[in-house]
C-alpha cells in the first residue's frame, strides 16, 4: 500500500501552487509516496475587512492550519515563509527550507510606467506592506501610498480599477503564479530590502513524527535555511512580526555569510545596514545585527 501524507493549504492560487509543488517534489523523491491536499480557511483568508497591520505577527495566515496538524488532520503545511512566525506553537517545527525563488520585490506600473523611477510626483501606489510603505517613502517621499489588500489577481486589477501608478508585490509569487511578464521592474535588494525569508518556501510539521520529518526533509536548501535562519534570527531578536517594519535579507558566498537590513523608524526615517559572517553560524549573525540597530 501507498506511504500517503496530507498536506493543508490556503486555498489561494499562489498557496495551491506552493503546495502542489512541494507534493511534486515529495513524490519525485521518494517512488510511491502519494500527498493529498486539504484547504484550510485561515483568519487571514476570512478576515478582508482587517489590515494586515492588524493582522501580522499573529499566525493570521498560518494558525488554523497549524490547529490541523497538531490536531492529526495534516501532515503537514506549506507555508511562504515570510508569513510564518518566528516563534512556532510547542509541538511544531521547520522540517524544511526549500530553495529560494527570486526575493526581490517586484513593482507593476500602469502602462506607459515601467519603473519607481518613472512614477511622477504625486503617484499613487498600492501596498498594504508596512517594510515597503517605509521603504518607497525613503526612497521616493513624493508618492502617495494607498493601502490594498486580497490575492494577487486581485492586486493586480486595482491597478486600472483603482486608479493606481502602480502596485509592489514579491516577485516570486508572480512567477510561480506565471505572472513574470507583469512584472514592469525587480527592484533592487540594496534599494527595497525583502521581507525575512521572502522567495523561500517553509515546510511546517509536527516536531516528533519522525516519519514525516524524514521525508521532507529531502527539500532542505543547505544555502537558503543558513540565509533565511540568519533573518528570522534578526527579526525574532528585534520582537518584530510582519506589522513592523522590518526588512532582512542574506546571501551564502562559500563560507561566509553577507547579511543587509532595513528598520523602520518611529520618526518616518528607515535605519539600513550591512554585515557580514560566518555561514556556519547564522543566527549569530542575525542577533548581532540586530543589535547594532539604533532603538527608538
């Protein structure tokens, strides 16, 4: 008989892709394991009406999934994981970090727009990202934010239907949703600072089934959980969720590890610097980053 894991979903486009990938994958590595996905409405998905400021640092997007795996309904859970919190529920853990798509954040201009640099003054761009509200103003205070929330497609179409100058999504969702031709500029890591652990998938299982565990284990990208444990080492260090605006982003070369970070200040100003490390150590490079920041 078949070795079967279930894994539960969002039930979004971008959510179902990550989770039929991942299952892909499983299934290509071990001959004769089946994967079964279970939808899973989190408060996130049913709460349209909250901001994500409201919403962030507090599982919105991850809680009743997890409930399922700590309930035995899942195997487990495929999570962006930017959206996973830097602290799990007692009973949990990261089995696996896959390899990162690109991590930049992506910018979608209105057509004749190709650029932030091409927006003119006054133009109004849609982002419901605390980390890129305080970034975009940094680099362009003449611009008008406005807030937007939903899906992709979604996002998308408030470009016309809103009346935006542009939107700024992740570029990795983009392209695994096919949507890379939409994508009008990648802006630059050294300008917008990605999210903690953007472009990297997170496998979430229960800490002792040993079983499960075993078999995802095979997607662990060595590269991307050093780079990723170094950010969520910097924001679980500095308190933060995604409502903070907080931005880390890390890169292995060989044996070393180059980190940068951008922080969001009370006073409307953005805090960036850069460090670099020992790869074998990464969370030590996230916490002495993080205390090389100036605190309000």
């Amino acid at each position: 008989m078949a070795e079967t894991l279930t894994i539960g979903s969002r039930g979004s486009a971008l959510a179902l892709w990550q989770s039929r990938a991942v299952a892909a994958m499983l299934e290509a590595a071990h001959p004769g394991l089946a994967c079964a996905i279970e939808i899973i409405k989190t408060t996130g998905d049913v709460r349209h009406d909250a901001s994500l400021m409201a919403l962030a640092g507090k599982g919105a997007f991850t809680k009743e999934i997890e409930d399922a795996m700590l309930d035995g309904r899942v195997d487990l859970a495929v999570h962006s994981l930017k959206d996973l919190p830097t602290t799990l529920p007692e009973g949990l853990a990261l089995g696996a970090v896959t390899e990162r798509e690109d991590p930049r954040d992506a910018f979608i201009g209105r057509p004749g727009v190709t650029s932030l640099a091409g927006l003119p003054s006054g133009g109004r761009v849609g982002t419901s990202s605390p980390r890129r509200r305080v970034q975009l103003l940094d680099l362009r205070p003449d611009l008008v934010l406005v807030d937007i929330r939903g899906n992709v497609d979604t996002r998308l179409r408030k470009v016309e239907a809103d009346g935006l100058d542009g939107i700024v999504l992740a570029c990795a969702g983009l392209r695994r949703l096919g949507l890379g031709d939409r994508i009008s500029e990648a802006i630059g890591v050294d300008a917008m600072v990605p999210a903690v652990g953007q472009g990297a998938l997170g496998v979430e299982a229960r800490a002792g089934d040993e079983r499960v565990l075993r078999i995802v284990s095979v997607l662990e990208h060595a590269a991307t959980a050093a780079a990723c444990a170094a950010e969520r080492a910097f924001l679980a260090e500095l308190g933060g969720g995604c409502a903070v605006p907080i931005a880390a982003h890390a890169v292995v070369e060989g044996a070393s590890l180059h980190m940068r970070a951008a922080v969001g200040r009370a006073d409307g100003t953005v805090s960036r610097l850069a460090q670099s490390g020992e790869a074998a150590d990464p969370e030590g490079l996230g916490r002495e980053l993080a205390g090389r920041l100036p605190r309000d």
